[in-house]
C-alpha cells in the first residue's frame, strides 16, 4: 500500500509537471508570435528611418548646393544707394529741424510770457519782439 502510495503521488506530480510544461510551452509560443510582430514593427521603422535619411540627406545637399553658389551682390550699387537714402533723410532732417526753428521763433513770445505768467521762472525778456 505504501508503494501504491507512491506511485499515486508520483504520478500526480508528473501530470501537475505535464500541465506546467503545457503552460511553458503556450507562454513561449505566445512570446515567439509576438516578438515575430515586434520584429516586423522594428524593420519597418528601420525602412522609414533609412527613407528619411536619405531625403534628408538629398535635402541638405540641396542646401549645401545653395551655399556653393553664392549671389553675387554689386556692392558698389548697394553703397551708392545707402548714401542715396542717407542724403535724403539728411535732408528731411535739415527741414524738420528748419520748421521747427520756425515754429520757435513764431511761439518764442507766447512761450516766454507763459513761462512769466506761470512763474516758472523769471524772465528778463521785456515783451518787445
């Protein structure tokens, strides 16, 4: 009866055994199904990445291209035409500065008298134009 015993209990740790190797075996088919997609997901990113790179690299030989061939600029016309604007803002400067000078002189009085009247200080100026 003891061996009975035994061989009850062994055969019971051997099917407990079958049902744990059955799960180990469906984990690890689970696993290989879905590192295959991992895979499949990996390659495609890779495809795309090299597909960047390459249009980016066809785009910065675009740029690059640009760089070799530079604009040539007539510096001499650039100049003369800084001095052209220069002139005229001078120019409006000197007019501005002429109407203001007008303006002054035709409200010097009246500034003066204010000046007077407000007693912002005193005024030796008589009123006389």
């Amino acid at each position: 009866e003891a061996e009975e015993d035994k061989m009850h209990r062994l055969a019971d740790r051997v099917a407990k055994s079958e049902q744990r190797l059955d799960k180990v075996s469906d984990s690890q088919t689970c696993l290989l199904s879905e590192s295959s997609e991992l895979v499949k997901e990996v390659r495609l990113i890779n495809v795309q990445s090299e597909n960047r790179a390459t249009m980016l690299s066809l785009k910065l030989d675009e740029i690059n291209g640009k760089f070799d061939d530079p604009l040539e600029i007539e510096s001499s016309q650039i100049i003369k035409e800084v001095r052209d604007v220069q002139q005229v803002v001078n120019g409006d400067c000197n007019v501005i500065v002429s109407e203001i000078g007008k303006i002054q002189k035709a409200l010097h009085l009246d500034f003066v008298q204010m000046l007077s009247t407000r007693g912002g200080g005193s005024s030796s100026y008589d009123g006389a134009p």
